[in-house]
C-alpha cells in the first residue's frame, strides 16, 4: 500500500481545536489506514496518487462503548469550526464519511440490507440531519444491521458541512451481494455563523 501524505500543520490546529472544545482524541505520527479509506480515495482519484493531502479521523465503530450519534454529529460540527476559523484564506477542503449503510457481514442476519431505512438516511442526511441523532446505538443495529453503525461516520461528515446543505448527487444501488452502495455529495450552503463555500468543495462524499 502506497503512504498517502499528510498535513501536520493542519493536523495540529484541529488537534488543538477539538481539545478546546472537550474532546479527548488520540492522535499519531503515523497511521495505517484500511479498506474504509483506500477504497474512496481510490474511486475519486483512479488515475494515480490523489492531489490532496490527509487527515484521517477515526470514529470508534467496532469496539463497545461506541460513541452515540448526536456525539459524532457534535464532533463534526467541532470539526466543520475548525475548518471554518483556519487563518489560511485559501484552504480548500474536501470532507468524505466512509463506511456503510445498512449491512450486516456475519451472524443470523448476516446479508441484512435495509433499503427504505438507507434511503431515508440519504434525505435525511441533507436536509434533517438532527433526526438522525435521536436513534441510539441500539436502535441503529437493529435497524441496519451491526456494521450499519457505520452511519456514525456519515453523521460527522454531515455536520462538519455547516447547519444548511444542497444536494449534488445521490445514488443508491444493491448489488449481488451483501452490501449495497450509496453516495452522497453536499456542499455548504453559507450561514451567518460559518462561511464554509469557500472552504469545502462541492463534493462532500460519503
């Protein structure tokens, strides 16, 4: 796997950003990074070595407790700030959520795929987000299997974009296999808190 480059400079201003706003985050000098980050930069940039530089943020989804949705969304709200409030007048960003909708890989539901859930989450995540951070955890497995606590990421990508977004593209596909497909690009509309446009571009993917 080839290494993708980073930002340390930016890295620590959104490090220093979030602890001010009481999160406890962990941070490394080096990261290896899996399927759930390849694999999207590898769709958005197919041609060789993405044009753009890194700052994974990893959102626990696997190991129990696992941080709640309105959490996630108020970690991307934090995050959406401190894009918002960096000196550089001409920083460009690009925020994707990765991970999956409704799916299920093991277990008695394992092939589980929840289709008018997924598509209620795709609207939703534009226009109502907030009313996807009432389900818990609990709610979420239920209803979209246990890898679909993956929404989580979704959330945070959701909230960094400001309180007001318009849709660009939305596509949802299940394929032959036990995983569907989405994707979801936004871009900021301006708000008299934030002025994001300028800073996030119009592909905010997930």
């Amino acid at each position: 796997m080839r290494p993708y480059k980073g930002d340390a400079d930016f890295s620590w201003k959104l490090i220093e950003s979030l602890v001010e706003e009481e999160f406890d985050i962990v941070s490394c000098q080096k990261m290896l990074v899996d399927h759930a980050f390849t694999v999207p930069m590898q769709l958005l940039w197919p041609d060789g070595v993405p044009p753009v530089r890194v700052v994974p943020i990893a959102v626990n989804t696997i190991q129990h407790p696992l941080p709640s949705a309105s959490r996630c969304f108020k970690l991307g709200q934090a995050v959406g700030r401190a894009i918002a409030n960096h000196e550089d007048p001409d920083l460009k960003v690009v925020v994707i959520g990765t991970g999956g909708l409704s799916h299920q890989l093991d277990g008695t539901r394992a092939g589980f795929i929840n289709k008018p859930f997924d598509l209620l989450c795709l609207d939703q995540l534009v226009e109502e987000p907030l009313c996807l951070t009432h389900y818990s955890n609990r709610e979420l497995i239920e209803l979209a299997g246990t890898q679909g606590i993956e929404l989580l990421n979704w959330l945070a990508m959701r909230a960094a974009v400001g309180d007001r977004s318009k849709l660009v593209h939305s596509h949802y596909h299940i394929p032959i296999s036990n995983t569907a497909g989405g994707l979801l690009v936004i871009e900021p509309q301006e708000t008299p808190e934030f002025e994001l446009t300028r800073r996030l571009q119009p592909y905010v993917a997930a």
